[in-house]
C-alpha cells in the first residue's frame, strides 16, 4: 500500500490560554442540533445507559446522540450532575478537552462570590512554599517503595500523559508490572496489544497511548477490579486491593505501578468508616504504598471549592510544569493533606488550534494537520496503520491514536502522532466513513 510522506504544514497556530472556548463551540452545537433534530444512525429510544459501545464495537459520537436528543431521560437516569459529567467524559474521549471542561463545571455545585474572596485571600497569605518538578520528585521517592500508586480523572487524559511520562524512569528501577483499576478483569480480556477488550476507559486515546507505551516497554499489565455483582463500594475496593497483592505474590522481583481513579488511592478511611483500596492494600500487606494524588490540582479540580482553590493558587503561583508543593523540603497537598503522600499540581492548559498542548506526550508525539476529504466530515480519526492491518481493515475494535471534531486554521484538523505509518479515517456526523488516508509522520 502506497503511502503518503506528510509534511508538516506552515500554520500559524494560535495558543489559547486556559478557559477560551469558542472554536469548540460550533462542532458542539453541531452535534447537538443533528440529534435533536434527526434521528441519528443507531440512535435508539429504548435506550437507558451511555455508552461508546453499541453492539460491542467502539462509536464515540453514539453516546451524544442519546445525551442530547433525549436529554431529559438520561438526567432523571443520571441527575444533573451525572449526566454532566458523564458527558465530560465522552468528550473527552472524542478528543474535545476544552467542551469536557466546560460540562465538569456543570456538574459541580456552585461557589458563592463570597467564598471566592475567601479562598482567593487564604491562598494570598500562604507562606514558604516552594515548588519542585512533579517527574524528578516522583522518581527520587520511588526508588525505595515496592509499591507506587497514581490516581486520574476519566475527563482528564493529561493524568494518561503524566503517568506515561513516568513509565520509562520508573521501568528502570524495577517497576515491571502495571496494575489499572481501567484494564478488563473479565475472561474476554486482550492485554498482549491494545483493543476494545482491553478495557472501556482504555478507549480514550491517550489512555490507549499509555498503554500501547507500557506494553512496549515490556510491563505486566494487571487488572484487578472486583467483577462480581451486587458488592458494596468497601467490598469492591478491598477486593481490588486483595488482587493488587497476589499479582505481586506472583512475581516478587518486579515492583508494581497502580493507576486508579480518584480516591480510591487514599490512605486514610472515611468518616463512614468506608476502607478504600490503598489502605486496604497496605493493610493486608503490610507494604506502604507511595500514593501520588494528580486530581485535587488539575484545572477544574474535581468539586466546586477545590476548582476555586485551583485557581487562587495558580494565580498565586503561576506555575509552567507539573511541580510538587514543598514546606521546609517536606511535600505537602494543597486540598487533602493527609489522603495522599504527595499531590502533583498541573498547571493550566495551553491550546493550539484548539487542543492541548499536552497531547504532544512530553515530545513523544508531533502536531500534524490534515486536510479534510468533503465539507461533509466532521470526526477525523487517526489509527496506527499496523493495528489496522492486524485487523483486517476494520477499526470497529481500535483505539485510534488520536482523534478531533475541532477545525482549526485554514479548516485543517490538528492531530498530535508518533513517529510511525497511520491510516485516517474521516467520518460524517452520522460516523459513516466517508474515506481514508494513509499518511506517514516522520
């Protein structure tokens, strides 16, 4: 098959300082009109959870058709909040960081102008703080721990990109095996390569490219979650933390790496006496796990007080890389102070061309743009070209390496890839194919 050599082209980008918005408006409210006005290819009203996997095959359009044509039924399913940021997440996952953001907020409850002033003040009086980088310090207090463990957030791929910027240092210290709270724990699991059965969450691109890096380097992966049905959340995460240990007890030598969502990396119980995975961990092996905390200071944060919080302190201290907080050389978390051992604080997000700057994985990956192939596209998808080929052209089971519905300048579309031969793909709004294009990033 005959490629295409794709050079980069001369666009003046824009970079877009965190919180503008407006070029990811008109695709959004594209996609809202299409569905409440049409009825979209596999749109169905019997329909009552989201999901990016109709009929067992990966659509990352599918879950906003039925979020928006019947957007009353799925907030009485979800609530408010949930059905907010359950479309945060799908946004995510559609390559829309800045939408994604937007529809977090939505979810949270509000903060009165008065505790604004409030945190913005405490955060002014903050004293003898210094700011150290997030990626040396992590190495530095992982060298003699058998165990490190790093939450995300599913809206927020930039964990997926932190923690893959992690994996190769760490690999040398004798991490070799990766335990995600996201993999497949169920008889139909792929772990050897990167498919849908992989696991749901491992669908959103850079989670894919955290993956793709990890099994490349040669980690274990190892999923843990609890699949039996009916368990309380306690029940669910002391099971996790009970497989985390015997998938340690199996290979003595290696040192593990855990990558869960949000709290259930705390070390601490709750005031309901609820036992989360950590500190059930540590309890029934007696090992002290390094928890590293990366939701609490991301932009957003992950509630309404901590997204104020965020940006007291960032305007504070207008920081450029992901850093650690230290007092007298001692870390310190900015929100929860006793849940995690450290708390990695992300500083704003820079966009170009309406994406962010951070999908170029620390350099691993470059900004290509590409000249859509009709008026009529309107996701733009691009898939390693290998994977493709492994299976038998068809992209229904892959995770592209990337993907935007966000035209840019000139109308390109910006996509951040490897070094390596891709196979793009470019879909209507519906997600028929209306062509693709081999292209080759050197």
């Amino acid at each position: 098959m005959t490629f295409v050599r794709k050079i980069l082209l001369p666009v003046a980008f824009i970079f877009v300082a965190y919180g503008a918005y407006a070029q990811a408006l008109v695709p959004v409210e594209q996609l809202q009109a299409h569905s409440k006005r049409e009825i979209p290819t596999g749109y169905s009203p019997r329909l009552n959870v989201l999901t990016l996997m109709p009929k067992g095959n990966l659509h990352y359009l599918f879950p906003f058709y039925h979020a928006f044509k019947d957007e009353d039924k799925f907030r009485k399913i979800y609530t408010d909040k949930g059905y907010y940021s359950e479309l945060s997440e799908y946004f995510a996952f559609a390559g829309d960081y800045q939408t994604a953001m937007q529809y977090l907020e939505k979810s949270y409850d509000s903060v009165d102008d008065a505790t604004r002033h409030k945190v913005f003040r405490m955060v002014e009086g903050i004293r003898d703080v210094e700011h150290v980088d997030a990626w040396k310090y992590i190495h530095f207090a992982a060298r003699n721990r058998r165990v490190v463990m790093i939450n995300e957030a599913h809206d927020k791929p930039q964990h997926s990109a932190f923690v893959l910027s992690l994996l190769a240092d760490l690999y040398k210290e004798g991490y070799h095996t990766l335990a995600m709270e996201m993999l497949n724990n169920s008889s139909s699991r792929e772990l050897s390569r990167l498919r849908l059965s992989t696991g749901y969450y491992t669908a959103e691109p850079v989670m894919g490219e955290l993956v793709r890096a990890a099994l490349a380097m040669g980690y274990r992966l190892v999923p843990y979650v609890d699949t039996a049905m009916g368990h309380l959340p306690a029940t669910r995460d002391s099971i996790g933390a009970r497989n985390i240990y015997r998938a340690l007890q199996e290979d003595t030598s290696s040192k593990m790496l855990v990558v869960a969502g949000y709290t259930h990396i705390s070390e601490k119980a709750g005031e309901d006496g609820f036992v989360p995975m950590a500190l059930a961990f540590s309890r029934m092996s007696g090992i002290d796990p390094l928890t590293i905390d990366q939701t609490d200071m991301t932009e957003e944060s992950n509630f309404g007080y901590g997204r104020v919080l965020y940006q007291a302190y960032l305007q504070k201290y207008p920081l450029k890389t992901p850093s650690i907080a230290l007092v007298n050389n001692s870390p310190v978390n900015v929100i929860h102070g006793d849940l995690y051992d450290l708390s990695v604080i992300h500083p704003p997000t820079t966009y170009q061309d309406g994406r962010p700057a951070w999908l170029n994985l620390g350099g691993l990956r470059q900004p290509v743009t590409v000249k859509p192939s009709s008026p009529a596209v309107f996701l733009v998808q691009a898939y390693y070209h290998d994977e493709v080929l492994q299976n038998e052209n068809k992209p229904w089971q892959l995770v592209p390496a990337d993907q935007t519905y966000i035209a840019g300048g000139k109308k390109l579309y910006l996509l951040y890839l490897q070094k390596g031969k891709y196979t793009v793909y470019f879909r209507d709004i519906d997600y028929h194919i209306l062509n693709t294009l081999n292209i080759e990033v050197n």
